[in-house]
C-alpha cells in the first residue's frame, strides 16, 4: 500500500522514542505501510542512527538534516524561501509541512515529539484518524474570556493552565454544551506525565527543571471535547494529526532564529490561526483522546524563561489581532492570507517586540508563496519503500 499519512519528528536526540509508536500500531493492527516518517534534525546529530531505526523498524521514510534541506530547496527551484525555515528551532515543523504538501499522495498529516510515548490501550494512528473522520456530536467548552483551558476537565484538582494560555484570559468561566461535528481538520491528543507548561508556571509550580511538580494522570481527561466556533485554544504539536487542506494556515513562525530573540510560541500561535481560519470556514478542532505519555528531559527552567519571555506580552494580543479579519473567506488560503497581511501590516509598536509580529506577517505571506510555487508542480516521495529504507533522505 502507498503510504498517504505524512508523520513529522522533529529530533535532536531521542528519536528512537518512534519505534513505541510503530509497536503501538502492530500490536493493534494498524498498517504501517501508510506511514511515511519524516525527521526533521541537524547536521550535527545522528542521522545515520536515525536512519537506520527507520531501515530496521521496515518503516519507510527520511531525515533531512539542514543541508539536505537545503538541498530540497534547490532541487524544487525553491532556494529564495529557505529562509522560512528557522536555524535551530521546533519550527523547523514547517519543513515537513511543505514536504508534505510537494507530495500529493499525503492526505494527512502527524506531529510527534521525540519525548513521548503512546499509551498502549490506543490504536494511537488509528484513534487520530478516527477523530478526523468524526461526524457525531461532541461537547462543546465556551467561555466567557473565549479562551478554552484544553486542561479544564479537573482543573479544580490540579489547577493547571498550559503553555500559550493568555495570563489575562485565566480565571475563566465556562459553559458546555453540544455541537454536531461536521468537517474535523485536526485533532489534538493531550497528555499525561509532565504536562506543557510554560516557564512562568512551571516556578509557580516548584519546579527548577523545566518539568512540574503537578503531572496530569489519565483520570484528569475524561473524553473528547473542541472549543466553541469563536473561542480559543492553545494547540501544542506533541501530539497532533492533521488535513492536509489546513496548512496554509498552518505556517510555524520564524521562531527563535530572529533579531527580537521569539521562540517557543511556534505551535500556540499557529494553532491560534488554525482555529481562526476553521471557524470561519465552518471546521472543527477535536482535543482530547489519544493521550501520549510526556517524558520531557530535565533542564532550566531559567533557560526557558529567557526564550519565552520577549514574546510573552505578544501572546496576551496575538489572538486579537487576527479575530476580525477574513471572515468573508471561503478558502484556507484567502484566511491565511488575510492574517498574515494584519500582521505585516499592523502597527504593534505599543507591544514589547512588537516589529516581530510584522516579521511573522511577511514570512507567511513568503510561506503563501511558496505553497503555490510547489501546487505547480508535482515531486516524487524521494525514497524505495521497504527493502532500501535505510538510504531514504540521500
């Protein structure tokens, strides 16, 4: 079988963690020849290991380090927008994202972190794939700051808020109901073990090593929920399937590799335009189910702190921003279009770094570019399935 699932691994370390997902899939059944496996790392890690954990799991797939990026570039006459893809940074998700859309055959797509783990009761493709075929009623979380905790289900027992939630937006009330899905384009699972926290609250935590003292355990998630048509959610990539429609959206940011020193908002703020963009187009975001276990390594939360906070004040106003623009669109590509021309255009001088939210506007405006420069032609899966995996990527 062709593969039509594109999976993205960004990885500098534990990228053997996968091999837990392709024995998830065979002990439940899934076929993994709809997998294709992609991993995004650097020139200075283990890429040979890396490939031959995909030659030995009989998975096929590739690893593009920086120079094979670069050589992608060139090969798709591409060269003018490899600067979308930032050095050094977990927004280099946005390459797998436009390797997915140069090739047609991937209808759907997956983000995974290297430092989970799926929990063994779920078919974890499978329940994805599932969500993103889902056409029943659901509940449905409104509140009246329009945000969504994606944690709310029992935070009076442990009182967390996730990395990306707007500190003004905290002490929420909100309402449930039901909402008849129609059209899934994403599905979040969430997670147990260390939750995704951000270095303010992971100190208000007690915790000095980038963890938390407070772990979420499975009885803190009871079921499948989205946020309301115009409420907010924080989307985090550990865990996270896809439509392959959804990417101009979709677009990860120039984080951390830029002169105002941003990082680690990648995946919040471009879940922020996803929801956006689905809202307007009449989609659903599901969160919830399958949870993935979240084994994040020790380090400073200090050195967290540091990256996260010259964008911590953009993230109070980011959502904002772009709530009332495109509403007249009909397609994926005029929304995006739509907020990124807000951001380029916008003038968020009052905002501590706020030239970085006009950066952000012109690169995905780059990014629009670059989408429809690859929809003109059509590129070949740059691999032999199976019996020469471990070459994939040369």
């Amino acid at each position: 079988m062709r593969s039509d699932i594109c999976v993205i691994i960004p990885t500098i370390r534990t990228y053997d963690r996968m091999k837990s997902y392709f024995e998830n899939a065979r002990n439940h059944g899934f076929d993994l020849d709809r997998l294709f496996v992609l991993l995004v790392t650097e020139d200075d890690c283990d890429v040979s290991g890396m490939k031959q954990m995909l030659d030995t799991a009989g998975v096929d797939g590739a690893v593009y380090d920086e120079t094979r990026r670069e050589a992608w570039f060139d090969a798709h006459e591409l060269s003018q927008y490899i600067h979308l893809i930032p050095a050094k940074s977990h927004a280099q998700t946005s390459f797998g994202l436009l390797y997915l859309w140069a090739n047609e055959q991937f209808t759907q797509g997956f983000f995974i972190d290297d430092d989970t783990r799926p929990h063994s009761e779920w078919d974890f493709f499978a329940r994805h794939l599932h969500n993103l075929d889902r056409t029943d009623a659901i509940e449905s979380v409104h509140s009246d700051e329009r945000w969504v905790n994606v944690l709310y289900q029992d935070i009076d027992n442990h009182g967390l808020y996730p990395r990306g939630y707007p500190y003004s937006a905290m002490n929420e009330t909100i309402e449930t109901g039901q909402h008849q899905l129609t059209d899934v384009v994403a599905s979040q699972g969430l997670w147990t073990d260390v939750p995704d926290l951000d270095a303010v609250r992971i100190l208000m935590d007690g915790d000095l090593h980038g963890q938390a003292q407070t772990r979420t355990k499975q009885s803190h998630f009871d079921g499948d929920f989205i946020a309301a048509p115009g409420q907010y959610l924080t989307v985090c990539s550990m865990n996270l399937a896809f439509e392959r429609e959804v990417i101009p959206a979709f677009y990860q940011l120039p984080m951390d590799d830029n002169e105002w020193d941003v990082g680690r908002f990648d995946d919040i703020w471009s879940g922020i335009f996803l929801k956006r963009a689905a809202d307007i187009l009449g989609k659903e975001l599901i969160s919830g189910y399958p949870l993935c276990i979240h084994e994040k390594a020790a380090r400073s939360t200090f050195d967290d702190l540091m990256n996260e906070a010259p964008g911590l004040e953009l993230n109070e106003h980011v959502w904002s921003i772009i709530d009332d623009v495109s509403a007249d669109a009909t397609t994926w590509t005029e929304a995006a279009t739509a907020m990124a021309t807000a951001l380029s255009e916008g003038d968020f001088e009052r905002l501590t770094n706020g030239a970085f939210l006009n950066h952000c506007g012109e690169y995905w405006l780059d990014w629009l570019c670059c989408l429809e420069k690859l929809s003109e032609t059509t590129a070949p899966i740059e691999h032999t399935p199976h019996t020469d995996t471990a070459r994939v990527g040369e």
